[in-house]
C-alpha cells in the first residue's frame, strides 16, 4: 500500500516559537492532502485541505495565520504552527489522497507536538 | 452538513468472538464511499473496510464485513473471531463530494483474551 511519512514524530518547543511538520507521499502523488487534529480518545478534527500548486482551504475555526500550510510538490505538504502556545499542544496527523469519490486517504503516523 | 454518529464509546469483546460496531450518517449527496478505519495504540490510521453506496452487496475483508443499509444510513462493521491485535479505536467515514473524509467519534474496543 501507498506509504506516507510524516516529521518530527514528537517535538516540544517553547511557547512563541513556530514548528513546521513535513508530510510526505513517499510512493506516489498526492493530489490532494489533507490535515487533521486529534485530542486524546477523541476523533480526527480536518484542519485544512491542501492542493498541490494552490492555496489551502481551511475548515471552519481554524486560523489560517496561526497554522500555515504549503504543498509545494505532489510529495510534500508541510503545516507550520506559529507563535505556538500550550493550547496547540495536540496530535497532528496528515493524509494523501489521489482524488476522486473513492478519495482513500493513506494516513501519516502522526506528529505529537509539546508547547511548553 | 454530514454527520455521523457512533452511538458506541466504548465496546468490549471476547477473543474469537464476534463484535458489531455501529454507525449512522446523514448525507444529502447520492453517491459517495464509506470507510471504517482502526486507530491501534500506536495512532497509525489503517483502512479496515470501504463500501461503495451504490452497490448493494455488503463489503467483505477476511474477519470484517460491514451491513450497509442505504435507506436507513446505516453502516455497521462486523469483527468475527476477534482477535488481541483488533482491540483500537474504530472510526467510521463516509466521504463527501469534496474528498473529505467525515469521522464518527468512534468506538474504542477491547479484546478480552
């Protein structure tokens, strides 16, 4: 099956610093790749979608401006968390799809982000 | 807007034996694909199951089937001879026009050896 990766796995930064998460389709091209947020024994919350060569679309409630997303390539999306505060302290987690209504999405592992 | 609900937080299970979780949805759209995925310990999403909404017959992967009842939007997942490795956190996903997967608030289960 299709492989993604995503890193840091876990990273813990002071509050006020940004952290970018880099999220990679490693055997295939993403058309489409997708952010999520997840709190403990909670469900995937989608954050933003992104389109390689455009503009991310975000969900409702997110900030744009706090949470930056680039996909610059077919392979690679990255979210920067900016001027990060303990309250972004969550489980991040990106998936790729190649589009279309049987859209599968193959999930990264995860990234655990700390803001202390 | 889709919903989905799992009525399920919690669910228990003995080894090899058999488990349903469910799952409703409400959508306007007339097709579309519905997944379950398991949310093992290690937080790794995997695709348990996929049903196509405008094929009748219910989806089969080894031990997991799912009942899929398109009037009533229902699509329950079925777990015969449970086994250690199957206790995760289930989330159920129909998938929209957009691609956009819509989770349930998923069922966590366990398995009693």
């Amino acid at each position: 099956g299709a492989v993604v990766s995503q890193h840091p796995s876990r990273v813990i930064c002071k509050s006020g610093t940004s952290v970018k998460i880099e999220c990679r389709s490693l055997d295939f091209q993403a058309t489409t790749m997708f952010w999520y947020r997840q709190f403990p024994k909670k469900s995937l919350m989608l954050m933003a979608t992104s389109n390689e060569g455009s503009k991310a679309t975000y969900e409702q409630g997110v900030e744009k401006d706090k949470f930056l997303i680039n996909h610059a390539s077919l392979t690679l999306s990255t979210l920067t968390v900016t001027s990060a505060h303990p309250e972004d302290s969550s489980f991040y987690i990106c998936s790729a799809g190649i589009g279309g209504l049987n859209n599968e999405q193959f999930f990264g592992p995860g990234t655990r982000l700390t803001v202390l | 807007a889709q919903t989905v609900t799992q009525s399920q937080p919690e669910m228990s299970v003995q080894e090899a034996e058999t488990v349903t979780l469910s799952c409703t949805y409400d959508t306007s759209e007339s097709d579309y694909y519905l997944f379950w995925y398991k949310q093992p310990p290690s937080r790794q999403m995997i695709l348990v199951i996929r049903q196509e909404a405008y094929k009748q017959q219910n989806a089969t992967e080894n031990r997991f089937s799912v009942n899929f009842q398109k009037a009533a939007k229902s699509f329950s997942l079925k777990i015969s001879d449970s086994q250690l490795g199957d206790a995760a956190m289930y989330f159920c996903a129909p998938i929209n026009q957009g691609g956009k997967l819509i989770f349930g608030q998923g069922t966590e289960l366990s398995v009693k050896p």
